[in-house]
C-alpha cells in the first residue's frame, strides 16, 4: 500500500482522500505513515475507540490540523451531514 502514497498526498492537496480495501492490507499503517511524515500537527481518529468517537462526534482536534485521519467513521451514519470540515485535510479509512 505504501506506493499509493504519493497519489494520497497530491489528492489531498485539494480534497478529502478515502482509503479503503480488504482487511489486513495496511490501510492503517499507510494512514498513520501519512499522518506522522507531515511537519504539520494532525490527528488520528478510531470510530471503533469510546474515547476517539466522543471526540470526534464534540469536533476536539487542534483548528491547525493539517491532516485528520478519521478510522472505521463509515460507521457513523450521519458523518456527511455533522461533520464539517471544509479546510482540512482528510484521510477517511474502510475496509470494505
């Protein structure tokens, strides 16, 4: 998955970029990777996690994130509608 990189990273210099795939093919490694390379603060996110889901669900990431990675969010059924997130770099990844 790590040759998808550079395509993830020109993609989010002018829109959201999801990420999906099989289970156990990296997509969270790749996230992370993208996610730790930048110089910027950024976030991380796990639907799946009590604590990740209140704060996403109460907006709680820094207004100078450059990159939020959001985990399993297809999960949450109304994330188009609550979530807005307009100037941010985003990195949504599923396993489908």
């Amino acid at each position: 998955m790590r040759y998808l990189s550079p395509y993830i990273i020109q993609d989010l210099g002018r829109k959201m970029a999801f990420l999906g795939g099989p289970r156990q093919v990296g997509k969270t490694t790749l996230a992370k990777m993208l996610l730790n390379q930048d110089d910027a603060p950024g976030r991380y996110f796990n639907w799946d996690f009590d604590e990740d889901r209140q704060d996403v669900l109460a907006q709680k990431w820094s207004d100078d994130a450059n990159l939020i990675v959001f985990d399993e969010l297809h999960k949450y059924p109304n994330w188009k509608v609550e979530l807005h997130l307009k100037r941010l770099r985003l990195l949504f990844k599923a396993v489908f």
